[in-house]
C-alpha cells in the first residue's frame, strides 16, 4: 500500500478532536439535565430521540469523517505498467546578463523584461526540453536540458548582472556553450535562442554561427533595446561614463545578429518595446526543426484507490443524515412546562395540572401510595 498524499493525516487529529467535543459535551448535557430533574425523570421529560441511535449518528459521522481524510490521503494499491514516448525539439535560451541590460528603455528593465517574457515562454511548451546559458564577458550553461520548467524558472528568477561579474558581451562564446549542451545525435531538432542587448565585444560570434550551422542547429536572435540606445546604470550610482565623462549607451549591434540568423537559417528580431515574440519563435522554430522522439521507455505505475474511501465517506454521511430519530410525546409535556415560566398568564397553563394534582392528593389521603404516585409524576 502507498499513499499519494500522507502529509493530510494530520486531518485525523481534527477528527479526533471532534469526538473529544462529542465526549465533553455529552457529558455537559447531562449534567445540565440533572440540574432540572433527577435521573428517574429523564425518561418521562427529556429524551426526545432514542439513545442507542443518537450514539450511532455520532459514529456514521466519525466513520465518514475518517473515511474523507484517507480519501484525501490517496491510497494506492496495485501496480500498472505503461509505455511513453516523448517528441519535441532541444532549446538552450543563451541570456545576456551584462549591466547593460539593466538600462531602462525597456520596462522595467531589459533584463527583467527578458526573463518575464522567457517566464511565459515556459507555459506554452509542448515536451521539449530546455536549457539555460547566461553570458556577459564569460558564458556559463547555468540549466542542462531539462523537462522540470519550474526549476528553469527558479534558475532564471535569479540571474543577474552580479551573477557573473566579468564585463562584455561574449555572444561567440555563449554559443559554444550552448552547443556543448546538445546531444550530437539528435541532428535537426535543436534550436538556440539567442536574447542580448549588445556588440559581440569577442569578435567570435560569426565563426561560432557557422559551427551551429554545419551541425543543423538554428539560431533564433532577438535583440532588446531601443535602436538610439540607453545609459547603463552604474552600481555606485548614476549612470556608466566614459574617460571624456560622456554617457555610455547601450546600442543592439542588429547587423551581427540578422548574419548569425541567417548563417543557422533562424530568424532575428529587433525588439525595442520588450515583446520578444518567443510564442512566434516557437512557432517557427516548431515548423522548421524535425520532431525527434526524444525519449522512450516503460514506467511503473500504482493504481489509485481512493474512490473507496470517497464511496464510504458519502455512505456514512447519507445514513447519518437518513436515520430517523424516535422522538418522544413527553417533548410536549416539557415544552409547556418551560413555557409557564415564560408567560404572565400562567393560570392559562395550570388547569390540566391542577386537576391531576386534586386526584394524587385524593389517592394519598386515601392510602393509595401508588395510585398517587403515577398521577404525580
């Protein structure tokens, strides 16, 4: 037996604790009846529903509480085999993250433009996998390719610019890296998509284009920021200056990134508000890359069973709700004794009493104890 959700044990308590509360507050009620009447009267006065069926209400009840949490829980018994296959294309999405991307032309920033956009991406994959390389002077493949986008977008969350410190803009060498990632077998199913604001300070990026392209890989280039170009904030504050005390801007060098493009066959796009078009690079990339299967094989898995405990959990709560509760005449008597209590005319409600009352007393005065007994009480 396995559980899918054992943590929802702790509901038990609750049901515990409910039938603490069942217990005490028996108990107090009781104990408030006594206060009213001796327990020789309860039969005559107070019960108004049989005791052996107000017990296994309680119980209906506790059953279909304690069957709703190992519903919740989820057991699982019994084991199935099945066979998958998983088709799809290989992504490895190169970020820049040099300061330069935190200049504001886009909002709020380029690069945490890049990563919301790239965040979204994520929803609209259909089984590919995905890597992470983050560059700026250096390169690193930060998320092998993975199938897991949720921790993509842990990874991606925290990328920035001192993340790697190193200055420049190594696009030749963020696409070695991402070529590194890539399995050799799988010819014509792999993509990079390439997001950067800046020159390639390496002078590398063409040579390494043309490897992407001799092993089939596509190269889709996006180039964020706006065409006259940004300050780039300084970490002390203010913006970046040159020796001369000119602001530095941040320009896209679109002409390097259109002939990477067009040496792998991808796409370039110029994107100066933010939008990157990823859903239509993905379209693109979908239409011009085979679909590989990617992975095949056999997994194990275990039956789920918690419909049992769900059917008993509707079982006891409908024959808790269906028994019926014998009530008794007597609730009548009680009533309108309360009720004299409760009404200034109480002579209205003394006859029918005062009547019984005459004969009992008659029946004792005349030695019939038993007699006066039963027209007393």
């Amino acid at each position: 037996m396995k559980w899918g959700q054992f943590n929802f044990i702790f509901l038990s308590l609750l049901v515990f604790l409910l039938l603490v509360f069942l217990f005490f507050s028996e108990k107090k009620k009781k104990r408030l009846l006594s206060v009213f009447a001796t327990r020789n009267l309860w039969p005559h006065l107070f019960l108004t529903a049989n005791p052996s069926r107000l017990l296994l209400k309680k119980i209906f009840l506790v059953l279909a509480l304690l069957s709703a949490v190992v519903a919740l829980m989820r057991p699982r018994y019994g084991t199935k085999v099945e066979e998958f296959k998983r088709r799809g294309v290989d992504l490895v999405i190169a970020l820049d993250i040099s300061r330069s991307m935190l200049a504001e032309d886009v909002s709020p920033s380029r690069l945490i433009r890049a990563k919301r956009e790239i965040g979204d991406f994520f929803a609209i994959l259909e089984g590919d996998r995905v890597g992470i390389v983050a560059f700026s002077g250096v390169s690193f493949l930060e998320v092998p390719l993975t199938l897991d986008y949720g921790a993509l977008r842990l990874f991606l969350h925290e990328l920035d610019p001192s993340y790697i410190p190193v200055p420049g803009t190594a696009i030749g060498e963020a696409i070695e890296n991402s070529l590194k990632a890539f399995d050799d077998k799988q010819i014509n199913s792999q993509a990079i998509i390439l997001i950067t604001d800046g020159e390639d300070h390496s002078k590398t990026a063409l040579s390494a284009a043309q490897k992407a392209a001799e092993k089939g890989v596509k190269i889709f280039t996006i180039g964020i920021g706006s065409v006259e170009g940004a300050p780039i904030p300084d970490e002390r504050g203010g913006f970046k200056k040159d020796s001369a005390g000119n602001l530095i801007l941040s320009r896209v060098d679109g002409e390097t990134l259109k002939e990477i493009a067009k040496t792998t066959k991808g796409s370039f796009v110029q994107s100066a508000t933010g939008d990157l078009d990823l859903d239509k690079i993905y379209a693109e990339i979908q239409a011009n890359t085979e679909d590989k299967e990617l992975e095949s094989g056999k997994k194990m898995h275990y039956e789920e069973r918690f419909q049992w405990p769900l059917f008993f959990f509707f079982l006891f709560l409908v024959l808790e709700f269906l028994l019926p509760i014998t009530r008794s005449r007597k609730t009548v008597i009680l009533l309108l004794m309360l009720g004299i209590n409760f009404f200034p005319h109480k002579k209205a409600f003394s006859l029918p009493f005062e009547s019984e009352r005459a004969r009992a007393e008659e029946s004792f005065l005349e030695g019939n104890f038993i007699t006066a007994e039963n027209e007393f009480l």
